[in-house]
C-alpha cells in the first residue's frame, strides 16, 4: 500500500477516536471539544497530504479515488453527527441537526452515483467543486470544535456563515455532480 493509501486509512482509524472521544464528554468536560478537534484537524491534514502525495508522485490508484473520497465523507458526517447531537445540551447557537441531514443527502446520492459508475467499471474522481466543499465544510467543523464552545455571539455567527457557505457548496456540489454524471445514471435506468 502507498503513502496516500495509507494516510487515507489513517483518517479512517481516526475516526472512531473522535467517537469515543464524544462518549466521554462527561468526564473529560470542555477540553473534549478541543481533543475532537486535535483529532479532527490531523484527520484532515491527512486528507490534505494524501491527495498532494498522490498527485505529486502520479501514483492515484483506484483505491486512492474509491477510499479517499468515502474516508472524507464518514469523517465529516461522524463530526457533524456529533456536534448535532451536542446542540440539545449547549445553548447559544450551535449545530441544528439539519446541517448533517442535507450533508448527509448529498453524500448518499454522489456516493450511489459512484457505485453505478464502479458496476459499469467507471471510476468518478472527486470534482474541484467538491474539494472546496470538503475543504470549507471541515474549516466550519474546526471552527466548532475549537471556538463555538466559547459561546462568543461573534464567533457563533461566523460559524454559521462558515457553515452556511459548506451547505451551499454542498448543494451546488451534488447538483453538478448530479448533471455531470447523469448519463450514467440513466444508462442504468
């Protein structure tokens, strides 16, 4: 396995971390939300260097392009599920739980999109659109992580645009994928 591959599996194994990490909110106390965030935040530098690696060295591999891409979207919705699920007990301003509904929308449809295109032996790669979707949408989840416990008005609402600018981008993101792809979608009609 490469260096890509592997720091893509590494993002996989964090993963149940920052789980059992939430289990223990009520014993670690505030400085969880730090911990999540520490975790979080290597989780996505390896989102960040797998794919440099990969590009730099010409060693994609369909792995890569299969794993890579569904490691992103089971670390973003296990952070988002999280945080959502915190929103019952910390009052100012934090995640509502349709964040990770729409997100979650969008993930299942490029995500069944893809396993058509892999039983008719295509391979999708992640679109720029995309990436700039992952890339923003973990920006807003660090900005929770790290500041939306400080319970600053300020800080609240810039975690809502941040959050607000992930959910635009998730949805034009899923549309153009929808479109860009939609033949092989039809294809299997």
């Amino acid at each position: 396995m490469n260096l890509p591959n592997r720091l893509t599996m590494i993002r996989v194994v964090l993963i149940p971390v920052l789980i059992i990490l939430y289990l223990f909110i009520d014993k670690i106390g505030q400085a969880t939300y730090w911990l999540m965030g520490g975790v979080f935040l290597l989780a996505s530098v390896t989102d960040y260097f797998d794919g440099f690696i990969a590009r730099k060295q010409g060693i994609v591999t369909t792995f890569g392009k299969f794993m890579d891409p569904l490691a992103d979207k089971l670390l973003v919705l296990s952070a988002l599920l999280v945080l959502a699920d915190n929103s019952r007990t910390v009052a100012f301003m934090w995640m509502p739980f349709w964040f990770p509904i729409i997100i979650l929308a969008r993930e299942l449809t490029v995500t069944s999109i893809r396993l058509v295109a892999v039983g008719d032996g295509k391979i999708i790669a992640a679109s720029q659109l995309g990436k700039y979707k992952t890339a923003t949408t973990m920006l807003a989840i660090l900005w929770y992580f790290f500041l939306m416990t400080l319970n600053i008005p300020w800080i609240s609402y810039t975690g809502w645009i941040l959050m607000g600018i992930a959910l635009v981008l998730t949805i034009v993101s899923g549309v153009d994928y929808f479109l860009k792809n939609k033949k092989i979608i039809l294809e299997s009609v």
